[in-house]
C-alpha cells in the first residue's frame, strides 16, 4: 500500500513538473508549431521513462542498461524544469526594461542561450 502511494506521489510530481516545461517554458520559445509539438511528444515519452522507472525499481526485473535509460528520463525533466525555472525570474526581470525592441532581443538572446545550456547538459 505504501508503495501505491509513493509511485502515484512521484508520477504525479514528474507530471506536474513537465506540465510546467510545457504551459511556461515551450510554450513561449519562438519556435515552429511543429517544433513545439515534438518538444511536447518527446515530454511525454520522457514521462513514461519515469513510470518505466519507478516500476523497474521495484516491480520488473530489468537488466542494467535498460535501468539506466529509464533513469535518464528523471534527469532531463529535472534539468528542463531547472531551466523552465530560470528562464521565467530572467523573463520577469526582462519585462521590466521599457523599450520593446531592447525586451525582444533580451529574450531572443536569453531564448538562445538556455538552448545552448540545456543542450550541453543533455
């Protein structure tokens, strides 16, 4: 029983975790519609690599390298919710500037360099 209530605690904190990469971080990247669909495809897969996670540790038998791909997907959410994170206080600190060209090429930049920092840590 206790081990219903800690999967469905972590699957639902993961699940809240990405719904907030999703509605606050891709949402508002000035990227294709198309782009933006996969970023969420690919959010939802990285989902279930948690459960396959969660199930592998206590329920499957599991060899180690398929332990291992499971295990990745904790740290990419974890690192796209870190970034979802930092790229808002930085959105908010960009909102205060008054001139609007001077706020679009702030986000562009801010936009380009999470992209570099979330594909170097990935």
């Amino acid at each position: 029983m206790n081990f219903l209530i800690f999967i469905s605690v972590f699957f639902i904190v993961f699940s809240l975790m990405s719904l907030y990469i999703s509605k606050r971080f891709i949402k508002e990247l000035n990227y294709p519609v198309g782009v933006k669909i996969a970023l969420n495809i690919f959010l939802v897969v990285n989902l279930f690599g948690v459960l396959g996670f969660v199930l592998a540790k206590s329920v499957w038998t599991v060899s180690y390298d398929i332990y291992y791909l499971f295990s990745l997907g904790i740290g990419i959410i974890f690192i796209l919710f870190i970034l979802a994170l930092v790229y808002k206080f930085f959105l908010y600190l960009l909102n205060i500037t008054k001139d609007d060209k001077r706020r679009v090429f702030f986000k562009k930049t801010l936009e380009s360099y999470l992209q570099i920092q979330s594909q170097s840590n990935i």
